[in-house]
C-alpha cells in the first residue's frame, strides 16, 4: 500500500514484514522476496 513521508513498510496477510521506519534504511530485496514467499506458502 502506498504511504507518504518517507516510510517504506511490507507485510504479508496482515504481518508486518519490514519496516523502514524502524531500521532506517530499504530491505535487502532479495531477502523481502523470500520472507514473502515463505509467508504466502
């Protein structure tokens, strides 16, 4: 889902996956993809 300010944030059904806000910085997008494919199985 689009956001605006800055903030980058992924989940999957609901959980929070990644969150820019907290660590400051882009995921690593090889490891994103994983961690959505694990979750969508």
């Amino acid at each position: 889902m689009p956001g605006g300010g800055g903030c980058f944030e992924l989940s999957v059904n609901g959980e929070l996956i990644y969150s820019k806000l907290k660590t400051g910085e882009f995921p690593d997008e090889q490891k994103m993809l994983a961690e959505v494919g694990k979750r969508l199985k």
